[in-house]
C-alpha cells in the first residue's frame, strides 16, 4: 500500500500537466455557475411536478 502512494504521488509529480493557476480559476467558476442553473432547472422541474401531482390527486379524490 505505501508503495503504491509513493509511486501515485510520483507520477503526479512527473507525468502530470496542471493547468494554469488562471485557467483553473475560470474553469472552476465555469463549472460552479453551471452546477447551480442545472440544480435550479431541477428544482423548478421537481415543483412542477409535485404541484401536478397534487392537484391530480385532489382532483381524483375530491
């Protein structure tokens, strides 16, 4: 096992290409804007159905 962490961190180190500092940044912001559209499209999507739902229900019921 402690070998294995060895040679992970080594080809880490060597075998690796890291972005830039920068073009991290950006790709991370890109990455977070899009992750919270996509949960409010969820949300949105998963109210609407909830309020469909009920109102079928209380139409079937009542």
């Amino acid at each position: 096992m402690v070998a294995y962490i060895k040679e992970s961190l080594e080809e880490l180190k060597n075998n690796v290409t890291w972005l830039e500092r920068s073009k991290a940044s950006n790709l991370m912001v890109i990455v977070a804007v899009f992750s919270i559209l996509f949960a409010l499209a969820t949300w949105g999507v998963d109210s609407l159905f909830s309020k469909l739902i009920t109102l079928y229900f209380e139409k079937l019921i009542g």
